[in-house]
C-alpha cells in the first residue's frame, strides 16, 4: 500500500525525532522482546506517549508541505511516518522510505492477549488484527494494524507526482535517443548515423590519452586538457572555464 505523507524529510525533523527520543527514554526499551512477550501493554503505553508528545511539540519542530494540513488534523500517515522514524536509524536516510525499508517484511508472529489494540498511528485495531514489526538495524518494535503492516511506499505530498514526472522524462528520452554502449545512457539523437553508437563523454574517455584527460569545473565533462579550454564551453560562449581560467 502507498502512504503519503505531509511531513517535509529534512534536517529539523530529525533533530525532532532526536529530541523525542531524549524526553522519552523509554523508547530505548522498545527493543525488549521480553517486555513484547509478558507486559505488550506496556509497550502499547509507550507507543501512546510518544503519539501525545507528537501531538503536543510537532508545531514549529517540523516542516510541513500543506501548512493547511496540520498533523493532529490528518494525522494516521503523518503520525507513522514519525513513528517508524523513532524506531529507525534515520542518520543516513534521505527519505522516509528509506527508514520504512528498515522494517519491511519483519512481522514477528506474536498474539495480543488486551482486549483491544491500537496501531503505532493512532488508529484503534482488534488484537487479531495487530502485528509486530522489528527494525532490521535498532531491533526496536513497532505495533501496527493491518492497513499499516501492508505500507510500501511512504512518500512526501509532491515526491509522487516528481516521481511520475521523472518516469514520463525518461520515457521521451528513450523514445527519442538511442543508447551509448559504454555508460548506457539514452543520450545519442536517433538522427545521428548508425556508425555513432558512443556518447560524446564516453567517445572522449576512450580516444584521449588517460594523462591528458581533464574534467571542465562547468559542463564535468571529459575533454583535451592539450587543447585551450573545453569545446563545450567555449561553443556556448562561456567567459571563464573553472579549470583552466581560460577567458575569451
């Protein structure tokens, strides 16, 4: 299942999530299995703690795409996307499908003894409903439902219509170039002779001996350094190449 959230992935937020983290120190103990196995209430109060202080701090803490759309208003996508975030080793993601990752496929066959169960996002589930879910890296769990437990795609209002975007660009560039044979990229015109079968950079790498090979601070691409500054360049009438200080 698809998830969009409204929640910008940057820098602020994961100082949010840090400092959760440090104004909740029980969610160090969310990786206790023990604890999931003779007190999973407990861990179902931790999990609502962490959802009020959300609710209670997110204003100013974290960016949102839709400031219209404030999270204790939408709140379930937003509210998992936080708490997978919590669990998750975020230091190196980029994206929130990057920490999703980090927890897909990781059901832990477990039976909820409460009479009633709610999901990390907030949404109120039936104990047969209810899975465990533990992060490949921190080893942290997470209680989810059956909505929640089938997530796949978690992405920021906006990523998916770039990313749609992104696909009709490449479509048209296949469509309309062929494929260089060395960095196998849709760059050469379909007008070009049948003989061209490399582009322009790779034709370069291969022809120019490897000790006179430069790289124009520019365009980046490979040309002559025997030669006064980069073609490229110098055909679109560029003042200054970075690399050489070559002026007109």
């Amino acid at each position: 299942m698809e998830s969009i959230t409204n929640i910008i992935y940057n820098n602020k937020f994961k100082n949010f999530i840090k400092e959760l983290r440090n104004n909740i120190p029980e969610t160090e103990i969310l990786n206790n299995r023990r604890l999931l196995a003779k007190h999973h209430d407990d861990i179902l109060e931790i999990l609502s703690k962490i959802r009020k202080y959300i609710i209670s701090n997110y204003r100013g803490n974290i960016d949102l795409v839709d400031m219209s759309k404030p999270i204790h208003k939408r709140k379930h996508n937003d509210i998992f996307a936080i708490m997978i975030c919590v669990v998750g080793e975020i230091d190196e993601c980029i994206t929130f499908n990057d920490v999703l990752n980090q927890i897909k496929g990781t059901a832990i066959d477990f039976i909820f003894t409460t009479e009633t169960c709610k999901c990390s996002c907030g949404h109120l589930t039936s104990p047969e409903h209810s899975f465990v879910l533990e992060n490949k890296i921190t080893k942290k769990l997470l209680v989810v439902g059956n909505v929640c437990v089938d997530k796949y795609d978690l992405l920021t209002k906006g990523q998916k219509k770039k990313i749609k975007e992104d696909i009709q660009k490449k479509k048209k560039q296949i469509e309309e170039n062929k494929q260089c044979i060395d960095c196998e990229k849709y760059i050469i015109p379909k007008n070009e002779p049948t003989r061209i079968i490399r582009c322009l950079p790779c034709y370069r790498v291969r022809n120019i001996p490897k000790e006179k090979i430069g790289i124009c601070g520019i365009c980046e691409n490979v040309y002559d350094n025997t030669y006064p500054t980069c073609v490229d360049c110098v055909g679109k009438r560029v003042k200054k190449c970075l690399v050489i200080n070559y002026v007109e």
